[in-house]
C-alpha cells in the first residue's frame, strides 16, 4: 500500500494533471480501478491515517488533530493505536509478514507496532528531505541522500526478504509532497524547469490562510517544488513495482495507492489542507485523494467507479479482499467497496461524514453541509451548482429545509456512534492539540473564553 502525504488527486496524470509527471501511478491506474470519488474522513496527517488503520471516527480513535512532536515520539510520547483492533494486526495474526517503510505519525514513530517486524520511520512526523535520520528497526541513524528515495530503498531490502511461499504487506507511506520544500534532486525538478504550472490555480489568497503557510501562496518555487516532490515519489514507486516483476511476484500482488489527505495549491485561494485555513475547512481539494487498486489477471483494467467512498472504509475493504475477517465493533463506520474494485456495481449508500476538530461535516453527491462549534461560521454548498464550493448558501432560504434536515442527521449519526456533541469536541482526546486547534472564534472569543492545551 503506497499512501502519499498532502496529496490531492488532482495532483496526478491519472486524474487529470497532465503538468504533474507521475507515469507509474498513471500505469496503476491504468491496469487497474481508479475509483473518483475516494475521501480522507479528515483533512489533516495524523487523524487521517488512524482512521484508515481502524475504520473508525477520530471521535472514537481520540486523535482530532496532527500529532506533536511530545506526543509523537520521545519519552512522552504514547501509542495512540494502543486499545484499537487494526488492520495491520488482523493481517499479521493470519500469517502476514509485515512491513513498514516511511511516515507514521501515530505515536512512537521509531518504534515497531504491533504487527509489524520490519519497521524504518522518521522519528516524528516530518523533518528535513536531506540527510534525514531514520529509526530502522530500532537502530536510530543519519542516512545521507534523499528522504523519497532512501524509503524506496528501504521498501527494496524489506522486499528482498520476503518469499514467494510467505505472505507480505508492505505498507510504504512516503512523506512527499508534504513540506518542507528544503530540497529535491536535481533529476526531479528538470521537468519543471519551463513550466507554467497551469494545475495551479491563480485565485487571489483567502482571507482565511492560515498564516503559518502564506509565504508559499502563489510563488513560483513551491509549485515547482510540490511537483518535483510528487514526481520524486512516483519514480520510487516505479522501483518497487519493477523490484516485484523481477522477483516473479507483480501478477501475485496487490498494489494499493492513495493519500493520507488532500491539498489545496491555489484552489479556494488556499495553500495548505484542512488547516489551511483559520477556522478549518472541508473543501473538496483538502479531501479527496487518489484512490487505485491495481492487481494483474485478478482486477479489471481501466475501470473508473464513482462510488462515495472513504478512509473509514478501507478497513473492511482490505479485509474483504483478502479474505480475512476481524470482530465486529459497533465503532467503526465503513464498508467494504471491495465489490467495486472486483468489478460488479453493488448498491452503495449516497452521503460520507467527515470529522476534524472544531467542524463536522456531511457530504452527497450534490451537495455538502458543515457545522463548526466554537463560534466558528458553518457552511452549507452546493456542488452541482457550484462545484468550486464559492458561494455559501447557508443563509440562503432556498436551502433552509435541506439545511435542518442536515443539522438533524448530522447531530444524529455522531450521537449514534457515541461521540459527544460537536461543541463539546475537546473531550474526545487526550493529545496535545496544535495552536490552531487551540483557537477560538471571533463569537467565543469576544466573551473572554480561552482554550489551553490538554
């Protein structure tokens, strides 16, 4: 399973971009389903993957936002996982040697979870692209060249070990394109050299920019960059796949690919994701990732389904496919798409909710409801009418009973998974939250309320 990280499906050839070169995922997607309407139930790193490790709400997984680097690794650091059946366990107890080659970002990065016997992660959630210093299996150590690059080759010499007798999950989450934008190969960035960047929307910046990130709005370098970042990523893809054809194991073996989250490069006048903005947001570009399952003789090439699907579901689906099965848990949500990727059309629901701190959220096929507590502005879009999600409708009369009808489920499908009301948020985690989870709107804040880290 390959997940990028920051990684908007529009940011590929696959899905459209023709700028952005990615040849090997195009190739993926090409032998394989590339589903369209694939979600992050949350538009930030941290709660995103426990998501997909769990199938489960960050209401009932406990991290709402990015894990600190105190929470993260180091001595107060904690397993967030710890208490929750994941995936990874379920494969590794029906006989599946696991590895994992990249970004954790759950707690205790340098450190193997349960499951997993082959284990290389940066201590933390990010860093330097150069000379970057890796935990591998335990042993903490500065490895010079290339952060992309030295995860393939650690993915490589994980695949090394293994055998065509024994099964293996290799789990290769790489940290590109996230930032920093510190370095990139020469090799990377020549395709870039005379680029108009047209991916790139031009919008004027949002008045809601997260500051932290408005020095890289609209410049030059940091759309070269992203787009170096990416095509680094896609050139060790290709690695692993030909690593597999060589060992005689490609037509065995089931290649994932997708992203933790989306991103915003221009889109709304946003750089950045779900935190790209104060107070967050849920727009499309922050939420939708690519989305390809591809397996020789096994899955059909070329086929595009269009189904809702999201992180919370590729828990079930996983398993599904490979015929293992897990305890049943009232807490996780998802559901198995597993029927599309085998090529039949099941009957699949019409709405995902999504879920990131101070806002939650619903979205059809044509339209796209968020409340935000804390004296934060909701939203309410309609996207068949408005597909760049620029006029907000919340107010509008026309959308008043759609609207309420929202509010009712909305509040109904989290009371029904046992997380508390919206407003009340807070007391779902136990991390240390960023200073942007720590703010408060201008409604709350005018009455003197202050927030402080748990």
């Amino acid at each position: 399973m390959f997940m990028t990280d920051d990684h908007g499906s529009w940011a590929t050839g696959a899905y459209g971009c023709k700028d952005i070169l990615t040849p090997n995922i195009d190739g993926l997607a090409a032998g394989g389903v590339r589903f369209l309407n694939a979600f992050a139930c949350t538009p930030v790193c941290s709660p995103s993957r426990m998501t997909y490790m769990t199938g489960k709400l960050p209401s009932n997984h406990g991290v709402q936002d990015w894990i600190i680097p105190e929470d993260s690794f180091g001595p107060t650091s904690r397993r967030w996982l710890q208490g929750h059946l994941t995936y990874a366990q379920v494969l590794s107890r029906n006989g599946y040697r696991m590895g994992m080659c990249g970004k954790w970002h759950m707690g205790e990065d340098d450190k193997a979870q349960e499951g997993f016997s082959y284990w290389t992660s940066v201590p933390g959630g990010g860093g330097t692209y150069r000379d970057p210093e890796f935990a591998v299996n335990g042993e903490r150590r500065t490895i010079p060249g290339y952060k992309t690059d030295i995860v393939g080759d650690l993915a490589l010499e994980f695949l090394d070990q293994q055998t065509k007798e024994h099964p293996f999950y290799l789990l290769v989450p790489f940290y590109a394109p996230h930032t920093p934008y510190d370095y990139q190969p020469e090799e990377y960035r020549k395709p870039y050299a005379d680029s108009r960047f047209p991916c790139f929307p031009d919008e004027p910046m949002s008045p809601a920019q997260n500051p932290a990130l408005k020095s890289l709005f609209g410049k030059r370098e940091p759309k070269l960059a992203y787009s170096a970042l990416i095509t680094g990523m896609d050139h060790n893809v290709g690695r692993i796949l030909r690593r597999l054809e060589e060992m005689g194991l490609r037509e065995e073996t089931l290649v994932v690919f997708t992203a933790d989250q989306g991103w915003n490069a221009g889109q709304h006048g946003v750089w950045g994701k779900g935190n790209g903005t104060i107070p967050f947001n849920l727009y499309e570009e922050s939420l939708r990732v690519p989305l390809i399952w591809n397996h020789p003789g096994r899955i059909p090439a070329g086929r595009t389904p269009d189904p809702l699907v999201s992180s919370y579901d590729y828990f079930p689906t996983i398993l599904e496919y490979l015929g293992l099965s897990a305890p049943a848990d009232p807490k996780r949500v998802g559901r198995s798409y597993a029927g599309f990727v085998n090529g039949q059309t099941p009957v699949w629901r019409d709405r995902l909710y999504f879920e990131y701190a101070h806002v939650r959220g619903i979205r059809t096929r044509n339209l796209k409801y968020l409340e935000r507590a804390e004296g934060w502005p909701s939203e309410m879009y309609d996207l068949e009418a408005d597909p760049g999600e620029a006029r907000n409708v919340w107010d509008e009369k026309a959308y008043a009973a759609q609207r309420a009808a929202f509010h009712r489920e909305l509040t109904r499908y989290f009371a029904d998974q046992g997380a508390p009301p919206l407003e009340e948020w807070r007391k779902t985690t136990k991390q240390q939250l960023p200073d942007e989870s720590r703010q408060l709107g201008p409604a709350v804040r005018s009455q003197g309320v202050s927030t402080q880290p748990r």
